[in-house]
C-alpha cells in the first residue's frame, strides 16, 4: 500500500444501494493510476476504500473493502464467492456418494451483455495468447474478435474483468484493480482501464441491466457479496418488503455471517476510521440498514458512521398501498439510521417521499431517464464519488469524524444534498465567469427530495469541485474586475466567496488549511472568526467515466464534460470521457421541511386500515406512533428559533 491512509469499510445494503454503489465502484476502479508517478501525484488515495491481497497463486490483487447485501435471484451472472480466488479443485467439487439413479435437470445459465462478453473474451485471449508464446505488447490483442468467443468457452462463471501486464517478452494476466505496477524498464502496464480509455467505445446497456452485476467492472473478494435467502428479488412472494421484516432479518445466522464479514475486513486495517453505508430506503432493507447501523455504533463506538439512504424513482403506475408502504419505510429507517449513525442522507432523484410527489429531480445537461435504474444510480453515483472526497484526500483529509460533526450539531443529524452533475462550465473559461453565469440562481439541484427553500437558514455545509483548475490568469493591472469573484486568485476562495453571498450565515464544514478570502473579508467584517476552518475542496482530478458509464449527455458537452463555445458545431461523437462535478451536503432548513412533511404525511395515514400487513410484521402500533413523534421532534430541531436557543444555552 501507499503508506499510511484511514482505512473506510463500505456497507451496501438493498438492490438499488447496490446499483450506486457498483457505479461508484466502477468510477474508482476507472481512476485508479498504475504509473507509479501518477499514484503518487494522485489527489486522492485509493487505499483508503480499496484493500491489497493475494491470490492462493501468490497474485496481489486489489479489490474494494466492501460487505454488500442482497437477497435470493439478484446476482444473475456473478458468482457469489466472485473467480478471483478460484482453484482448480473446485471443479471437483460436486462429489455424489449415492449409487443409485440420478435424474439431472439443467437450467441454462443467465445471457451475459454485450459488454461483459467482450470483458470475458478479453481475459480468454490473454490466456490463449499466454500459453501460445504469441509476441506481447499491446499489439498482441489486435484484431481479436470479441464476439467470436463463444460463450461456451467463456462458461457461465467466468469473471467479468481482467487486465494485461505486457512486460518484455511475456504476457502476464492481472486483474485489472492490481495495485499500479511497472513494467520492465519503468515501461507503463497495459491495463483494460487503459484499453477502454483508448478505444472510446460506447456500451448501449438500456435494455439489458436487469440486476447491478450486469455492468460490474471489476472483481470482488470471497467475502463480499452475502445473499438473504430467505427473500426473492423478482416473484409476487417472499419479498422484503416492509421495516419490520428488515428488522427482524438482522439475527441467528445472518447476523453471525455479517459479524464475521466485518471482522475480517476491519481487522486488517490500521487506522480504521469508520464505515461508508448505502442503504435501500423503501423497502424492507430499511428496517435491516436500522439494526445494522446500531450494531456498527454498539461494536465500533468513536468510529464514523456515514450512511445514504437511497431510494428510485417510483414508477407512475406504483399502487397508492406500495407508495404507502415505501413512505413508512423511508420515515422509519430515516429515524433509526439518523439516531444510530454519525450522519444520515437521503440519496435519491426523486421530487419528495409523501405519497404525491412532485417530478423527479432532472438535470439540464444530461439526458438520464429517471425511471431507469441503470441511469438514475449513475447519477447519485457521480454525486457520491464527489461528496466523498473529504475523507479520501491523499493530503488534508478531513476524516469522517470531523466532516459529521461539522455538519450536525445540535443533533440535526439529517443533512441533504445537493448537486451540479455536469458543473456548468465553458470550455477555457474560468470559474469566477462560471459561477457568475448562474446569475442570482444556484448551480445545483436537490439529490435529497427536498427542494432547497429561498429563505432558509443553513446551519453549515461542505462543497466539493472536482475537474476545474484552482488556478488561473490574473487580470491585468488596471484592469477592473467584472465581478467581486473575478477579485480571488485562488479557487477556494473563489467558491468561498460565492457561497457566502447565498448563505451569509452559514458557517462551513471543518478545513483547517483554508483562509478567508479578500472579498468575505470586505462583505462580512465577523467572516474571519466564522472562516477559520472551511469545508470547501477543489480538486483537479474529475470523475472518469469508462464503459459500462451509461452516455446519456447533452451534444452541448465536449468530450471532458465542459460546455462547448455557442459557436461550435455539437459534439458528434456523444462520448463523454470525464465530468467537473459540484456537490454541496448541507445541514439546512430544507432537510427540516422534507421531515415534517413526511412525519405528517404518515401521522395522517390510518395503516390498521389501508396497510394492516405493515403493522403484522411489527413495529407495534404504539411503538410506530413513538417513532413518529420523534420524527416530528427531529424536524423542529432544524428551525431557526431552536438554533438561536441552542446556542444561547451553549453560550450560558
């Protein structure tokens, strides 16, 4: 590993976490550096979500320090155990000691997309290649024919990523998270991460993605994936469906296997600083996400606990009974993850969680269908692998600890997000003159389902930029500024100084090498005292985006994400190849409002009637109405008037 980092352990709980969290996963595995130059140049630090091991062959490998849960029917072409760690003994596995007769029914293995094909064929070649002594180099894959590899070479098991290490006069297959190598003579490795950088070729997944493993880029450790088997993913029966069962579920053998998995990846690390959880927020993984965060706060207390509560977008057809049950499930596991972890944050594209909700979420610049998961987890994707980056920083991170406490005091533990995915910004421009084009209007849109109220007070807030350049040409002497902004000379200060302009008030999530900026400093005579530790993070590096990222973008975007100049023609190729991306998680009113409306959305529901089966799976009534009360009292914690008596008793 590259020196000491702090390690993080990521938890995805529910089908649709999973789908996030595979996209996010994709987008790291994409911007991981194999040129030992670059690791070390790299802004952020991979080892703080990704773990170094070896195969029983002795290969280093590289994989995510991930526990990921799902139930029966949700893995489809992936192997529960993965192939990583696959040995030729198991092939002798399936051993019968009966002599009698043996009646064998066979069901065809699940159809791999065009894209894990391809990936397959991939490692089939390097193998071919390998044990034929065909030159290597980069040459040595040209003209292969993927889709001449047929599928009963490949097997129904085979991986689904692979990478080549090209080394003078040998070929050595690698998977393609392998920690960043030389090759002989300080030559580069050739990865698949290069490959598809290169190639540039588009993956039309639309109508094929039925479960997340379908667009899953690299491998996984034996201990990740765990299915629940007592539930079904598809079927009419036997599905997970309400908080009560979730609750239930966390128990007996499932909860020693979670235990176990845990050990295992917590006790390897060093400087463990907390878990990363995504959570399915209306179904029944809720309930199991509660007991989940309350065992990781009872068994690895000091620890941060950031936990995404996520959730699609319902479908215009959704039953008003499973709108109903999807509400009570979000109220719920809101309230329990919020008490149980250090932060809790809704993540998802829809226009609100009470049973008539506005439209989804849309952003200008992107063509993304709500309704389609494979678009909308990639969205929340992007956003996470911004919000993130606090605590990934190879220099001045800021650890989980300390970003949760900046950002819930007075125990508004219940914080949103909020989005610019792309950042609108010209190409060549600079970003003063970007931010000044959003005029009077904010650049980003909410990710949390609760619009951002003109009025409200912001308690605090972290922003993250990434793919914009910090620096930039300082106007010329005598010049006049055309904007205030245009005054900085550093990025930070730059967004510092916007950002105060919309949120006078507010202070910013802990950053301890961040200055006041010259123009707060004239706006804000109090602004010193309020700046001296900020929450405000530009980074150079931008999202990567590699197949299977799905390229749904406006023509208007050129290939790195950037708006075009109005008087260039549009972009023909439609590939997107990296994003500028601006994210803000905020303490604020709007977070308050999203919860008082939602806690009188389900007070007013009489579920004994409409819903009885919620109530048969448990919680007791009684104890349901407790939780709503506290739900009610959480969201008054995020009115002004309770702020301002906050801290009076603080300061007495």
């Amino acid at each position: 590993m590259s020196g000491s980092c702090r390690e993080v352990v990521t938890l995805q709980l529910g089908h649709y976490a999973n789908f996030v969290g595979t996209h996010w996963w994709n987008l790291q595995d994409a911007s991981l550096a194999y040129d030992g130059d670059d690791v070390s140049s790299s802004e952020l630090q991979s080892d703080v979500m990704f773990r170094e091991g070896l195969t029983l062959s002795g290969q280093v490998t590289y994989t995510p320090r991930l526990i990921a849960l799902d139930v029966k029917g949700s893995l489809q072409t992936l192997r529960k155990e993965g192939r990583l760690y696959d040995t030729e003994e198991e092939e002798e596995e399936h051993t019968f000691t009966w002599e009698g007769a043996i009646v064998t029914h066979e069901e065809s293995p699940p159809e791999k997309n065009s894209f894990l094909q391809e990936l397959d064929a991939l490692e089939v070649s390097v193998c071919e290649v390998q044990s034929t002594g065909v030159p290597s180099g980069a040459e040595a894959l040209e003209g292969v024919n993927f889709e001449a590899v047929t599928r009963e070479k490949l097997g129904a098991s085979s991986s689904s990523v692979s990478s080549l290490s090209l080394q003078a006069g040998t070929l050595v297959a690698e998977p393609d998270f392998c920690r960043p190598s030389m090759g002989a003579a300080g030559v580069p490795v050739e990865t698949v991460n290069c490959r598809l950088e290169r190639t540039h070729k588009a993956y039309w997944l639309e109508g094929s993605v039925r479960v997340w493993s379908d667009f899953l880029r690299l491998h996984l450790h034996p201990r990740t994936v765990s299915i629940i088997n007592q539930y079904n993913h598809e079927g009419e029966s036997e599905r997970l469906e309400v908080f009560g069962q979730g609750e239930a579920l966390l128990q007996g053998s499932v909860l020693e296997d979670l235990e176990d998995r845990l050990h295992f990846f917590t006790e390897e690390c060093d400087y463990l600083q907390g878990f990363q959880v995504l959570c399915d927020l209306t179904d029944g993984f809720s309930g199991v996400g509660s007991k989940v965060t309350e065992l990781l706060r009872d068994s690895y207390g000091g620890r941060g606990i950031l936990t995404w509560g996520v959730a699609p977008v319902n479908h215009p057809d959704t039953s008003s009974v499973t709108a109903l049950q999807q509400m009570m499930n979000c109220a719920l596991g809101t309230l329990q993850m919020a008490n149980h972890s250090s932060l809790f944050c809704p993540l998802t594209l829809r226009g609100g969680f009470s049973r008539r909700p506005p439209p989804p979420t849309a952003f200008p610049l992107l063509h993304a269908d709500p309704l389609l998961r494979y678009h909308s987890s990639s969205v929340l994707a992007l956003a996470l692998d911004s919000m993130t980056v606090p605590y990934r920083l190879r220099q001045n991170a800021e650890p989980m600890w300390q970003l949760s406490d900046a950002l819930t005091g007075s125990g508004r533990k219940v914080v949103s997000a909020f989005g610019a995915v792309p950042f609108p910004m010209m190409l060549g421009s600079s970003l003063p003159a970007a931010l000044d084009a959003c005029a009077d209007a904010l650049p980003w849109r909410p990710l949390s389902a609760c619009a951002e109220p003109r009025g409200g007070r912001c308690f605090g807030q972290s922003v993250i930029l990434r793919g914009v350049e910090e620096q930039w040409r300082p106007l010329l002497p005598g010049v006049e500024p055309p904007s205030v902004l245009h005054q900085e000379r550093r990025g930070e200060d730059v967004l510092s100084a916007y950002l105060r302009l919309h949120y006078p008030s507010a202070p910013l999530a802990s950053h301890s090498s961040h200055r006041p900026s010259v123009t707060c400093a004239i706006l804000l005579p109090q602004c010193e005292k309020n700046l001296k530790s900020l929450g405000l993070h530009l980074v150079s590096c931008c999202s990567k985006l590699t197949p299977p990222f799905p390229q749904f973008f406006s023509p208007a975007l050129s290939s790195q994400g950037f708006l075009q100049n109005p008087g260039s023609p549009p972009s023909a190729c439609g590939s997107v190849s990296s994003l500028p991306v601006l994210t803000s998680l905020q303490c604020s009113s709007a977070a308050g409002g999203c919860l008082s409306e939602l806690q009188r959305s389900c007070a007013a529901v009489d579920l004994r009637r409409v819903i009885p089966s919620f109530l048969s799976h448990g919680p007791e009534l009684s104890e349901l109405s407790e939780s709503l009360e506290q739900l009610r009292r959480l969201a008054h914690r995020y009115r002004p008037e309770h702020s301002d008596s906050s801290s009076s008793d603080e300061e007495d």
